[in-house]
C-alpha cells in the first residue's frame, strides 16, 4: 500500500512541476510578446519591408515612401 501511495505522490509532483514549467514559460513568452499574433498578413508586411528597405538604401525618396506606405496601408 505504501508502494502505491509514494506512485501516486510521484505522479502528482511530476504533474506539478510539468504544469510550473509550462506556466513560467508561457508568461516569459506572454511578457516578451512572442505570442501575439503577426499585426498585419504576412504578405504585407514583407512588402512594407521591402519599402523599408528601399527608403534606407536611397532608392526612393521620402514622399515615395510616405505615399507607398499609405497606398499599403490601403490594401
């Protein structure tokens, strides 16, 4: 009977510990925000980096990029 009851108590704090884990990694994840869903569809925002970029490197200007970022938004 002592053998069943030192399983049982095994079982329990395995399952408590497990749940702890999960818990505190899922709140560093939570507090990180790398569990908030994309703000925008993926497409877009690979198109808004592309404008990112190009503004960057000189290849258009501020008021191309400030009218492409609108038209973008737009969509």
């Amino acid at each position: 009977m002592s053998v069943f009851i030192a399983g049982v108590v095994i079982v329990v704090l395995l399952g408590l510990a497990f749940f702890f884990v999960l818990t505190v990694t899922e709140a560093g994840q939570l507090l990180r925000g790398r569990r908030a869903g994309p703000a925008v569809e993926p497409g877009r925002d690979a198109a808004t980096q592309e404008l990112r970029l190009r503004y960057a490197r000189g290849e258009i200007s501020r008021e191309e990029y400030l009218q492409r970022k609108i038209d973008l938004e737009e969509f």
